[in-house]
C-alpha cells in the first residue's frame, strides 16, 4: 500500500480513486490506515473474498492480494489475484493500465 501512497497524487490526477480492503481487525488495520490518506476497509471475511473470488490462504488465515481497476460505472476492466508476494499490480502499472483504456475510448 505503501507504493499507492507514493503515488497518490498521480493516481488522483487521473481520476483514480484507490480503496483498501484488509480482513485484519479495526486496531491492525488502522496502524496501516494512519499511514495513508485512502480508505481501508477492514474486517473483510473469508464469505466476501470468495465472493471477489481471491484466494483465501487456509495456512495462514488470510486473503492474498487482489486489485481491481473498475471503470466509471463500476466494472471491473482489469483484474489482478495474486497467490503470494509477486505478481502484484503496483501503482505505476495501475497509472500505465488506466492511462491505455483511457485512450481506447477516443
């Protein structure tokens, strides 16, 4: 989360809007929602995961990261699930993904 701080400011001059979802409880989750100027959600459950279909790590109690670039009108246009530590969208990426569709519609 920390990159999408860092990047906060060109994500808002595109339009981006950027939401954190955590299933750690409120006390943990706010440590991390004091350290950026987003939202996060917390206490998200193993039911409303599956329903994003994320992968729900039995091992260790917790959902592996899943970022969604949704459009306008609330779709999801790009989808990214990650099964541990690589492979996750970062910010610059995001800028990179929202800045082609953009130029798709002209």
């Amino acid at each position: 989360m920390a990159d999408f701080e860092q990047n906060a400011a060109a994500l808002g001059g595109i339009g981006a809007q950027i939401i954190a979802i955590s299933v750690d409880p409120e006390d943990k989750a706010r440590e991390v929602a004091d350290t950026v100027s987003f939202p996060v959600a917390h206490s998200v459950s193993r039911q409303t995961t599956d329903s994003i279909d994320s992968w729900w790590d039995d091992n260790r109690g917790f959902v592996q990261p899943s970022e969604f670039i949704l459009n306008a009108d609330n779709k999801v246009v790009f989808a990214s699930y990650s099964a541990g530590p690589a492979g996750r969208l970062d910010a610059e990426d995001a800028i990179k993904m929202i800045g082609y569709m953009e130029s798709q519609k002209k």
